[in-house]
C-alpha cells in the first residue's frame, strides 16, 4: 500500500468545512488492483502532490493561478535556489518573491530550509512535485 504524507494547513480550514468522506483511487500494482483512500487534504509522494476536497483544490487552484507562482514552480522543478535568486528568477523584489514563495509553502508545493550565507543565513527554496492530481470525485467501485 502507497503512503502519502498529509499537510496540514491552517486548523480552522479543517474542522467543519469539509464532509470527512473517504475518496478512492486506484492503482494497478503487478497486476492487482489496489484501492487507496483519501481523506480531504493535500498529500505528497514520489513527486505527485494530490488534492482531495473542494477546499483544498480551490486554494492549489488559487495559488496556481499567479503566473509569477507558476513560474517559480517551474525554474525549481530544474534547481533550488534562495530567494535572492528567487527575486532574479521572477523580475521582482526579494521581499515580494518571499511572499509569493511563502504561499507556494503553504500548501506543500515547495519546501524551504535556512542554510549558512556568507554574511548570516540564507533561505533555500526548492520542490520536488512534478505533477499535481486534482481529486474531483470518489470513484464509486472498481468497474466505474
């Protein structure tokens, strides 16, 4: 069975505003058919972030939704970099490339560490989802 780690986001989006309904998925492993439930939520493995429930979809929709965020996305899927070189990437400042990088970490689309500079520490940016699936609805059975 396929494990996902689950980010949590902010704890008021979690309690009451979505119905706690299983969603399945399949996947076909050496020829046997293995049905994964899915909470709502956004989870990662192997490069593949999964979105399960309206919430959760609306808010990756959203922050896919800023060109500028798209194309952060896209110059880390080749490379990390800091937000300095963030700033480059984009054309923007680094106070508004920090912005836009914190929304992106939010919903677990890319991941930041602090590293060593050569004058304090500096903060590193890089993903490693290359594809996003968006779960509209369960699958009902297997035969569907």
């Amino acid at each position: 069975m396929l494990r996902y780690k689950q980010f949590v986001l902010h704890e008021p989006l979690l309690s009451g505003c979505l119905p706690l309904t299983n969603v399945g998925c399949t996947r076909k492993m050496s020829g046997e058919i293995v049905q994964e439930q899915f909470k709502p939520g956004i989870y990662e493995r192997d490069g593949v972030l999964v979105v399960v429930g309206e919430e959760y979809i609306y808010r990756v929709a959203n922050a896919l939704a800023s060109p500028t965020r798209v194309r952060i996305l896209h110059e880390l899927v080749e490379r990390e970099a800091d937000i300095g070189e963030v700033a480059e990437m984009i054309g923007q400042s680094k106070a508004n490339a920090s912005t836009q990088v914190k929304r992106l970490e939010e919903l677990g689309l890319v991941r930041t560490e602090y590293r060593p500079g050569t004058r304090g520490v500096r903060k590193v940016v890089k993903t490693a989802v290359r594809e996003i699936r968006l779960i509209i609805a369960p699958k009902k059975s297997l035969n569907d």
